[in-house]
C-alpha cells in the first residue's frame, strides 16, 4: 500500500523539483547566495520535516509522501516571491522568473567566442583579440593590452591546468566590446585555481615568479575569479 501511494503522489514533485533547481543552480551561477542558502535549507529539511510532523497524526506514513509535494510548491512560492521582490510584478517569462538582468549578455555585434585546445592556439587567438578590439573602434593600446592579457592567462591555464589532469580541456573565451568596455572571460574545467590568490603570494614571494599573472593585474582595470559549477571562470576588464 505505501509503495501505491508512493507512485501516485511523488511523480507530482518532479515537475517542482525541475523548476526549482533551475532556479537554484541559475541563483548560486550569478552570485545570489541568500537565495541560495533559503532554498537550500527549505528544499528537502525544513519544509518536508515540518509538514511530516503537521500531518503524520492524520496520514501515517502517506504524509511523507504529500510533504514532498508541498516542499516543491513553497519552494516555488519561494522563487516567484524573489521575482516580484525584484521586478515587482509576478514573473511572466522565464527572464522574469530568473531574474535575468535586462543588461545581462551582449549581441553577436559585440562579442567574440573562441574556443582553446592547445598552446599553439594562444598567440593566434590573441591577434584575433587584438583585430576585433580594433574592428570595434577600441584604440590600439587598449586593444594591445587586451590580447596581451588573454595571451598571458589562456597560456598559463593550459600551461598549468591542462598538465594536471590526464582528460582532455578546453578553454573557452569570450571577447565583449559593450558601452566602452573591453570584457575577457574565460572559462575552464581544469582544477580550481584563483589567479588574485596566486598574485598575493607572488607580491611576498620571488619578484620573478608568475610575472605574467601580476602583469595582468596591473594592465586591468579589474580581475574577478569564481568557481561555478567546477568551472574556473576569469572576468578581466581593461
């Protein structure tokens, strides 16, 4: 009999599920570890402990299985009352239910994508920086600087983190020309590694150690390092 209630109630959680991890993991990519953290204390703890003690004396066991389905749906409620926090207004796509900046992102015009396999790509990639900096009208010292700095760092992530792993990597780059900004990022799966954390222990260290990441941090006008998802993600702005 419970293995009957258990297959009739708990497919009605997966719909719920999926939206709200979607918003979870978008939540903890961009950055909004209050959200995060609520969702992550009600999803699975609070709520389906709390509506398992409310409802055991009049369900049995059956209330494990309905505190499931409630725990998705304020969860949900949860996500939607973040969206209208923040739009004020209940969201009507799912931009409004991810509370995707309306800024966020940058059209073909103003972007480059590249992807790099090997050392032998880097110098080419960045005489491809510097041509498409130059295209967008980005005077030629900064447009030296920014395929100087992509250089430098692309270099040293697959000159170090490719080595550490016998897999095969990838370092994914992205080049965006926005409102008179020169953005860099680039994104890897090789282990973690905070290039700010390296530079402060080079500034105490031997000056001839890493010369190529503390170059870069004072080209740019600002180096932002995060670890999502396992992925190395580096934010340069020149």
């Amino acid at each position: 009999q419970m293995t009957v209630w258990g297959l009739r109630i708990l497919p009605l959680c997966m719909p719920l599920s999926v939206l709200c991890m979607h918003a979870t993991c978008y939540a903890q990519a961009s950055g909004k570890q209050g959200l995060v953290h609520t969702l992550s204390l009600l999803d699975g703890v609070v709520c389906v402990a709390g509506f398992t003690v409310l409802l055991i004396a009049k369900l049995g066991i059956r209330s494990v299985y309905v505190a499931n389905v409630l725990n998705g749906l304020v969860c949900l409620l949860v996500v939607i009352g973040y969206s209208f926090l923040k739009r004020r207004h209940l969201p009507r796509t799912m931009d409004d239910y991810m509370v995707i900046p309306d800024d966020f992102g940058a059209p073909e015009s103003e972007r480059m994508d590249l992807s790099l396999h090997s050392m032998e790509e880097v110098v080419s990639v960045s005489r491809e920086v510097q041509e498409f900096c130059r295209s967008r009208g980005v005077d030629e010292r900064r447009a030296y600087l920014a395929g100087l700095a992509m250089e430098e760092m692309a270099g040293n992530i697959i000159d170090h983190g490719f080595t550490k792993s016998t897999r095969s990597h990838t370092v994914d780059v992205r080049v965006v020309h926005k409102d008179n900004n020169v953005i860099l990022r680039l994104r890897d799966d090789c282990v973690p590694f905070d290039p700010g954390e390296r530079q402060k222990i080079a500034e105490s260290d031997d000056p001839t150690k890493n010369i190529g990441i503390r170059m870069v941090f004072k080209i740019a006008r600002d180096v932002q390092y995060q670890n999502i998802l396992g992925l190395n993600v580096l934010t340069i702005r020149i």
